[in-house]
C-alpha cells in the first residue's frame, strides 16, 4: 500500500490522539501530560529517544537502513503547546483546562508527526538517510525552538541536519498546501511603551500630568508611522495588543502601558521601524512633558523556504496528492513562526495547510488562535503522509545548492 493509504488508515488512531491532546492543552515550555502522552504512542517504534534539558521537548532519531554513510539526516518538526485562550468551541472534546485551548492546530500537527514516526517506522528498510523528528514546546512566543537548537536538535541523529520541514494547519484556509518560495513567514518585534506622567484627580487635570491620553496619541501616531514612513511594498503590520492605565475613573495614573506587536518581511524594515517608533515615541512625551520608556525587541526572523528544497516539496504535493492540492501562494503570511530559527539554520520548507471545515463561510470562519477556530480533522492523515513522503524522498530529489533568498 502506498504511503497515503497506509496513512488513512491509521485515521481514526491519529484522530484519538489529537482529542486527548486537545482536551488537555498545556502551554510554555513545560508540557508534562503533552510529553506523556507523545513517549506513550512512539513507544516500541524503532526510535532513538531523547528528552529536552530545559524544557519538555521530545527528539526522535528514526535510523534508516537503506541511508548511505555521510547523508545528512532530514528533519521533521512539530510543535505541541497551545495557546492562553479559553475555548468556545462547544466540541465534546474540547479543552478541560480554564484559558488554555489548542485554538491554533499545534495538537493536529503534534499527532501528523507521530503519524509520520509510524509510516516512516514501517518502511525503515527503504529509508536512505536518518530522519529527526522534533516535537517542540513552547512556539508561541516562548521561544522553544531556539532552546532546542541550543540543545543539539540539529545534530541529534550525529550528523548535522541536511533539511528541514514543518507544516501548520490554518482554520480559514480550503483543503490543500499551500507554499511559496522565500519569505513564508514575517519576522516579529515587541513593542513595549510605558508612559510616565503625574497622578492626580481628575476633576483638576491641570495639577497632573495625565499619560492617558499622551498614550492614546502614541497609539493614533504609530499607525500614521506605518502608513506615510513605510513603502507600501515592504509593508509593516503594527497592532496594539495591550493596554492598561488607572485604577479607578476620577484617578488620574501617575503612569500608562502599551504593547504592540510588529511583522515586516525584511530585517531593514523592522530595525528602520523601531528606530522611528523610538524617535516617535519619545518626541510625543517630551511635548506632553512626560517621560516614555520604550523598549523594542526583535523576536523572530522571517521564516524564509530555500527554493529548491520548496520546488521539491511542491512536486511531492502533486506526485502523492494531485496538482489539484498545490495552491501556491502569491504573497506571505503576516504571522510569524519559531521555525524560522531552524531554516536560518539549514534549507527547508514551511507549509500551510488548509483544514477549513467543509460547510464553513470563508468570510466569518474563526481564525487560528479563536476561542472559536475549529479545524478540519480529515487533514490528519493527510499532514502525516507528506511529512513522511519528504522523508523518503528528500535523498532522490535535485536540491538546489543555492543560498536561501535573503528577506533583507
């Protein structure tokens, strides 16, 4: 039987699993019960198993026998932890744990890899290079996967990682894989504004310096930033996430806070940004005759596919799925991922995978990281099947030896 029919019949096994992750979401680095769970399906596959240091991550080494002696093993990766939303689904396996919920498809994407651990398991003898599976915790903004870099993932089998791929499930997207060549993925910064005025009533504003509303200009400014010192083809998204002031209504705060959030799809675009955030910023609350700590961070680079580890990945879509399930896409996500972290790394390929529901509006389907974001369960065996088929085809494919396009 062919890889994917082996993977459909493995459905409902992967489908259990994927319910028992989702009904107890763990989030950070720390997943004890998530951990659990992985060591228990993988156990008596043929694996070479190693658990993180500093956080609960699980590293696979899958020997192949067929592998000839100084092939660079292939990685495959997937991340298990969830988010700190409470889920509004109403599924009858829906997570049991108050304000947290698999509400961005991480529990699908942990049971596609153990998915692929048996596919790959079962056809061992025919394997021609080792193979590294990566269960990773702590991608949303805990920065799991540079702690597992730290840690040797990327030499775990004894010789470095040649390729490396992943794929992430999306709520609003239809059936199929969705990919491009480049930049996937935008980078993120954080940023981080605290206003320092001087508290006081409020029935006398004049005796005080109210940071509230030096805030609100901030807010309003930052947006003008975007729009007239950014070019419109290396854009800029720039959301405030966060803000707080006050205790009570006729208090005037002696201090205010912000946060927002940054994505740009080149490194010079987002150090040019916090630069004139900075410049902003501080210009506003010296007018105001505030004082503004602002503190900018640069979280994560862009998630950018080498082109010929893309290529490939795309003629295994059609081989095993049909052209059909190709959907390339025209322009990168805005969202950003800690994957990036391994392709600066080694070559390899990100990809979307659409598991809308069927029947659900394109227009009002919830989006990843939505109380109320439902994924479609039929992509399992799906995601299982094409992260074991890059496996086992990676060593016949023509690589491109040329450099990842720069997302400078």
């Amino acid at each position: 039987m062919t890889v994917l029919g082996d993977a459909h019949t493995m459905r409902d096994e992967l489908v259990r699993l994927r319910r028992l992750l989702h009904a107890r979401p763990e989030l950070g680095l720390h997943l004890p019960h998530t951990q659990e769970a992985v060591l228990s399906v993988l156990d008596g596959l043929p694996l070479e198993i190693s658990t993180g240091k500093e956080l609960t991550s699980v590293t696979a080494v899958l020997r192949g026998h067929a592998a000839v002696p100084g092939r660079p093993p292939v990685l495959l990766r997937a991340d298990m932890d969830a988010v700190p939303v409470q889920e509004e689904t109403g599924l009858p396996f829906a997570s049991a744990t108050a304000g947290a919920a698999h509400a961005c498809g991480h529990d699908l994407h942990t049971a596609m890899l153990v998915g692929a651990a048996r596919l790959l398991a079962a056809r061992q003898a025919e394997l021609a290079n080792d193979v590294v599976l990566m269960f990773q915790p702590g991608e949303e903004g805990w920065e799991g996967a540079r702690a597992m870099l730290e840690e040797g993932v990327l030499d775990a089998a004894g010789g470095r990682v040649g390729a490396a791929y992943a794929l992430h499930v999306f709520s609003t997207l239809p059936p199929g894989f969705h990919v491009r060549t480049g930049v996937m993925l935008a980078s993120s910064s954080a940023l981080e504004v605290t206003v320092r005025g001087r508290g006081g009533h409020a029935s006398a504003p004049h005796l005080a310096r109210d940071p509230v509303p030096v805030a609100a200009e901030m807010i309003t400014a930052l947006q003008t930033l975007v729009t007239r010192r950014v070019d419109v083809f290396d854009p800029v998204v720039l959301t405030v996430g966060v803000v707080r002031a006050g205790t009570r209504r006729n208090v005037i705060p002696p201090t205010a806070r912000f946060e927002a959030t940054l994505r740009t799809f080149s490194d010079t675009t987002a150090d040019r940004v916090g630069a004139e955030t900075r410049r902003l910023l501080e210009g506003i609350a010296a007018a105001h005759g505030v004082e503004a700590d602002v503190r900018f961070d640069r979280e994560r680079p862009a998630t950018v596919n080498e082109p010929g580890e893309t290529a490939f990945t795309e003629q295994t879509i059609t081989d095993v799925f049909g052209a059909d399930r190709l959907r390339p896409l025209e322009h990168p996500f805005t969202g950003s991922e800690d994957f990036s972290r391994v392709l600066a790394e080694v070559p390899g390929t990100f990809v979307a995978l659409g598991a809308r529901p069927g029947g659900a509006d394109p227009g009002t389907a919830p989006f990843n990281h939505s109380g109320r974001a439902v994924f479609d369960e039929a992509v399992l065996p799906l995601g299982a099947a094409l992260l074991a088929e890059l496996a086992l085809r990676r060593p016949h494919a023509a690589v491109s030896t040329e450099s990842p396009e720069d997302p400078r």
